[in-house]
C-alpha cells in the first residue's frame, strides 16, 4: 500500500507522523519504504539521522529524477540505488531522502523543469513503474508530500496513493 501524508500548509508535524508510523510498521515486520517527496523542505532523514550517520549526504529523489532527465533510457534508471537501508533497534526500514543536501541542493531543485519530466523524458511511465515496483517490493510505502499546490503534490497525491492521509 502507497499512502501518502499531505497537509495544505507546512509544521502541521506531517513528517513527524510519517517517522514515527513507519518505526512502528517495521517493527511489527513490515516491510517499509520512507520517501521524502518535499523537496522544496526536506527534512524526513531527520527523525532518522540517529540511527544512520551522514543520511543527509546520500543521494536521493532529486537524484534520481536528474538521472532520469540524464538518462538516454530511463526505465534502465534503478530506484533502488537512491535509498538507504536505516537500522533501527532490532529491525531496519529503506528510506529514499529528498537527496544530497549541500549548496548546490537548491539549484538541483529548481534546474527540475517537472513539464519537460514528463513530456520529454517518460517521467510519467518512470513514476508508474516506480509505483509498481514499490507495491510489489514493500508492504507500506509512506510519502512526505510537498505542503500546498504543486507538481510534486500532484504526484504525490494523484499518481502514486493508494491512501492521502490528511495532516
């Protein structure tokens, strides 16, 4: 199950709630995909950071979504080289961060033209079978939505839920 936690406007402590469900899930032995969606406010790898020294340096979504804009193929593009296992006390959970923080984060961010990802680069047919391999891979795949309206949200709360949790 994809379920994603939105909330209209920002510190209504969405990320907060996503963290501490997707401890719980996994320690009750599910299988669980953290993805930080909000690239304009990252900050999931937060409440994980404890348990995974320098999580703020791995790559991640704005990561793989340049690669897919690089790629001549991006279906060969593999998802699973942006997340990082976290151990937590006695169990682990995957988590995609929003991607390598540092000063050229914002640029990354902003050099994402969301139009030309999905007209000139599949990104569509990317994010679908993104989705598919998620629900095949994970039992609960939990998404920190970007607050408001935006491309993000839009694919956050249109292309890839099962379930919008409300925060």
């Amino acid at each position: 199950m994809i379920v994603t936690f939105y909330s209209y406007k920002g510190g209504t402590g969405r990320s907060m709630a996503l963290a501490n469900i997707a401890a719980l899930l996994s320690r009750r032995g599910k299988r669980v995909l953290a993805v930080d969606f909000d690239l304009e406010a990252p900050g999931l790898w937060r409440y994980f950071d404890k348990f995974y020294d320098g999580l703020q340096q791995r790559e991640g979504l704005i990561d793989l979504l340049l690669a897919v804009c690089a790629a001549e193929e991006p279906a060969c593009v593999n998802w699973r080289e942006y997340v990082t296992e976290v151990p937590l006390q006695g169990t682990s959970l995957s988590l995609m961060t929003s991607g390598r923080s540092g000063d050229d984060y914002p640029s990354r961010v902003l050099n994402l033209d969301w139009r030309l990802f999905f007209r000139d680069f599949r990104g569509g047919e990317f994010i679908e079978g993104m989705r598919a391999q998620w629900k095949q891979e994970y039992d609960f795949t939990l998404i920190d939505s970007r607050t408001g309206i935006t491309d993000a949200g839009g694919i956050c709360t249109i292309l890839l839920p099962d379930l919008i949790v409300p925060v």
